[in-house]
C-alpha cells in the first residue's frame, strides 16, 4: 500500500465513522425498523454531501475518482454502524458498472445523478444471488447477466414482490425483468469485477456487524454482574470472546485484504475466501453474542438484534459460505488436475 493510499483510507475511514457515529446511531436504526422503511433520503444526502456516495465516480462526472481499494473501512463501518441504505449496491457495484460505459451521454447523465445522491442503484447478479437488495427503493436496476451483458432498467418499469427479509434494515425482492431494456454493452470481464466486488465488498460489511457483535458482547459482560462479578471474569466467558475475536480478527484481514487485492489475477479467489471467512466468523459471533446477553437478547427491545439480523442477511448476500466454499474447492481441484470421488 502507498503512503498516499493509506493517509486517503484514513481520512475516509474517520469522515464515514464521525458521520455514522451522529446520524445512524440506535435511536436512528430503531426508528426506521419502527417507520417500516429502510431508506431514508436524509442519511443518504448527508453520505452524497460528504462525498462517499461519489467517491468511485470519475472526477469529470462530479466524482472523487478514487478506487475500491479506498473503501474497505467504509464498507467494514456500514456493517458495523448497520447502515440501512444501498450503498455497496449503489457506490461501488452501480458506480462501476455505469462508470465502465460513461461516454453514453445517457449513462454519463446517470452517473452525475448517483454522484448527486439523486439515484439509487440496484443490482441483479443472478448468478450470486437470486434477490435484488433495496430493489424497490432503487430508481435504476441494473443487471448483469452471467455472459456479460449488461441491461439498465428503470425500476418502475420492473416487476418488483418486496420479501419478508430476516433484516428489514437490509431489504430484498425478487424481480421480474420487463422484455426489453436498455442494453449498455457486453462486457464479461466487467461482470467478474462486479461479482467480486460484491462478494469482497458484503465480506467487509460482514466483518464489520461481526465486529460491533463482539464489542456490544464485550461491554454487556463487562457490566453484567453474576455472583458479585462481572460475567466476563468468569473462564468460560473469556474463552468464547476469545474464540469470537479470533475470528473476527481474521476475517477482518482477509476481507479487506480481499476489496485491496480487486485488480490481481486471483481476486475473485480471494473474495471467496474472505466472504467464507466472513461467514464463519459472524455465524459465532452471532451465537455467542446471543448466548451471553442470556434473555435480554432475544427482546425486540433491546438493540442486539439489529446486528443478529444483519449478520443472518449478509451471510446469504452474494453467495453463501457453502456456496463459495464448493467454488474454491472445485477451482482447487480443476487446477491440480484432481476429479471429484465418483467423477471418473
């Protein structure tokens, strides 16, 4: 990494924290779960102000031109902070895909939308996930079909069933594609950014709800007081968070290690990896962080559940631990030759 590139991450890094840390804070996150609707046009005009909605678009479109690799600690402070707005959906995937066929006067008047923070983007990849995330909040759905074909639809004109999600703060729809739409260009190595940029993107918006379930752990059992002593000087206590922050530790490093590494031959490799890391890491997080607040996590009062619920949704988003998994194991087999048991 160049001096350049880690003095830019940081300052990004605390710009996103400060303006999360005041606008979507619990009492935010609760009143939008209790408003029924997850976006809302405040929050994401204050992210477009601060220019981290325009921070992939390219300069001469009102961007800041900067890359994917500026944005691992602002995608990890979304999943901690639970940001209920489309932003990996619309900064990163939709500024890329858009940002790929800018000398469209059309596309370009798209672009200079997003930047403004006027657009909401949506993106369907199909071949990652069978739901659309914040499809019916979004102005323009794009989708990316599995040979490269890249088809720009006006959400109105789409036929858009909202879900009954685990994570209403994260919502999904299924989507059924009008007969015809405007079609942007067919580019395949366009369509494998974009999934790994999903993929490594969700891991860092993973690992961080991993991480704000394991520090809400650590100061509930800090406080709570069993027998005179706070739980969290009980052994047993100490080695599950241990267990916990192992695992988040890691999949903190492979995620951002993998959003940094975008551009290398094995990046999507890497973005499998670190979404399985990911995966695995959150999946404890969430038990022990439910086990060890005893009752008082399993009330809708109580604000754990917005991290447990993120945490369920994002580990399904753009593939499942399994699914990437299986992927990384029949690539492993393909390049050493190997067959499967049964496959001769």
């Amino acid at each position: 990494m160049t001096e350049t590139l880690d003095l830019d991450r940081r300052q990004l890094d605390e710009v996103t924290k400060v303006l999360l840390d005041r606008h979507c804070g619990l009492e935010y996150l609760r009143e939008r779960m209790d408003a029924g609707e997850a976006h809302q046009p405040a929050l994401w005009n204050r992210l477009a102000e601060t220019g981290l909605v325009s921070a992939l678009v390219a300069d001469e479109a009102g961007g800041a031109g900067l890359t994917p690799r500026h944005l691992p600690g602002v995608l990890h402070a979304t999943g901690y902070h639970g940001v209920p707005e489309p932003f990996l959906e619309t900064a990163v995937l939709g500024v890329t895909i858009l940002g790929a066929y800018a000398e469209d006067p059309w596309v370009a008047d798209q672009l200079r939308a997003l930047a403004e923070g006027s657009l909401l983007v949506a993106v369907r990849l199909a071949v990652l996930d069978p739901h659309v995330a914040f499809a019916a909040q979004s102005d323009l759905l794009l989708d990316v079909a599995d040979d490269g074909t890249v088809t720009a639809y006006p959400t109105a004109e789409v036929a858009v069933t909202s879900l009954e999600a685990v994570d209403p703060l994260r919502p999904v729809a299924r989507v059924a594609l009008p007969g015809s739409g405007r079609v942007l260009g067919v580019d395949p190595a366009l369509a494998r950014r974009v999934r790994t940029l999903a993929v490594a993107g969700s891991a860092c918006q993973l690992a961080g709800a991993a991480r704000r379930l394991l520090d809400l752990t650590v100061e509930y059992v800090s406080v709570r007081h069993q027998f005179g002593r706070p739980i969290g000087s009980f052994q047993a206590v100490k080695h599950k968070i241990a267990d916990v922050a192992v695992g988040v530790d890691m999949a903190e490093a492979a995620a951002m290690g993998a959003l940094d590494a975008v551009d290398e031959p094995d990046a999507a490799a890497r973005a499998a990896a670190a979404k399985a890391y990911a995966g695995d890491a959150a999946a404890r997080a969430n038990v022990e962080a439910l086990q060890l607040h005893g009752g008082i996590g399993f009330t809708w009062e109580y604000h754990l559940h917005f991290w447990l619920k993120r945490v369920m949704a994002l580990s399904v988003a753009y593939g499942t631990t399994a699914a990437h998994r299986r992927g990384l194991a029949a690539d492993l087999l393909n390049r050493t030759g190997r067959r499967e048991p049964g496959h001769e």
